[in-house]
C-alpha cells in the first residue's frame, strides 16, 4: 500500500519533471519552457497594450484629428472638398511616425524579452547543449528559467511599462 510519503515529495518534483520533460538527446528544450516564455511575454504585452500604450494611442488620435480638424478641414486656403479632406485626413493618420512606434512597440518588446532570454537562459554558460554537451545541467538550466521568468514579471513589467511612458507620453506637450 503507497503511503503518504511515497507520494508527497517535494523536494523530487523537479527530478520528476525533469526526468519528463528533458530532451537531452536532442537540441531542443522541452516546449513547456517555450509555452511559459511564451505565456510570460503575451503577459507582458497584454499589460502593455490595456494600460499605457492604449491611453498613449489614444492620447495621439486626439492631437491628429484636431490636426486634420485644423489643416484639412477647417482650412480655408486649401478649400478641399469633403472626400479631399477625408484623403487628407487618412494620409495624415499613415504616416505619421509616432502612432507607428506606439503600434510596433510591442514586436520591440517581444524581441527584446526573447533575446534576454537566449543570452540569460538558453545560451548561458552550462545551458547550451550544442556548446557545452556533457556538461548541461538541467537543475541550473530550471533555476535560470524560473528566476528569468521572475525577472520578467517582476521587472521588465514596469521597466517597458515606464519606456513607454517616457518614450509616448510624458514627452508630448499639450
């Protein structure tokens, strides 16, 4: 009959799930450290999308529709008509360069997490099983991991939530 201590035992989860869920024999890491990276980075961005970047998206419609307001349709020298204006309107709103780096601050974002992820975790000394071979430690490989992913939830949460805000709003004058 099992007992509770054959199945209570704490300190070998991370034995057992490395047992699971180490691919030694190959060059790939288990997709679970890819999905939770993964799942951490789409926190990060989602955190990013409903707070700051969204009031800075925002923010920047509202000083080009009262552009436009001004220079397309309420001007008198140009003398557009209505679908003029509405042209006028839409290239104003394409090309300006700010509204894009609001839109494309989160690819930035992604790719930065997954780059600081391969130098910190991945590619780390003892990491790699194409450099190190023999010497990969799975026990070190699960502590990088885990503190990066503390890291990123921690730390790089309001280190791009306050860029943003420096870089989106705090630099704009009314």
């Amino acid at each position: 009959m099992a007992t509770i201590q054959d199945h209570a035992q704490p300190n070998s989860y991370l034995q057992e799930r490395n047992k699971k869920f180490y691919r030694g024999h190959s060059n790939a890491v288990h997709p679970l450290y890819e999905t939770e990276l993964k799942n951490a980075i789409s926190s990060i961005t989602g955190f990013l999308n409903f707070s700051i970047l969204k009031y800075a998206y925002y923010r920047r419609l509202k000083a080009i529709y009262s552009l436009s307001a001004e220079k397309c349709f309420n001007n008198k020298t140009n003398n557009y008509s209505f679908s003029e204006a509405q042209a006028c309107e839409e290239t104003i709103l394409e090309r300006d360069v700010i509204l894009g780096n609001i839109q494309d601050f989160n690819k930035e974002v992604e790719v930065r997490l997954q780059d600081a992820y391969e130098k910190q975790v991945k590619f780390a000394s003892g990491n790699s099983v194409e450099r190190d071979g023999k010497n990969f430690d799975v026990e070190k490989y699960e502590r990088d991991h885990r503190s990066f992913l503390l890291r990123v939830n921690c730390l790089y949460r309001y280190y791009y939530y306050f860029t943003a805000r420096r870089l989106f709003v705090d630099s704009w004058q009314e």
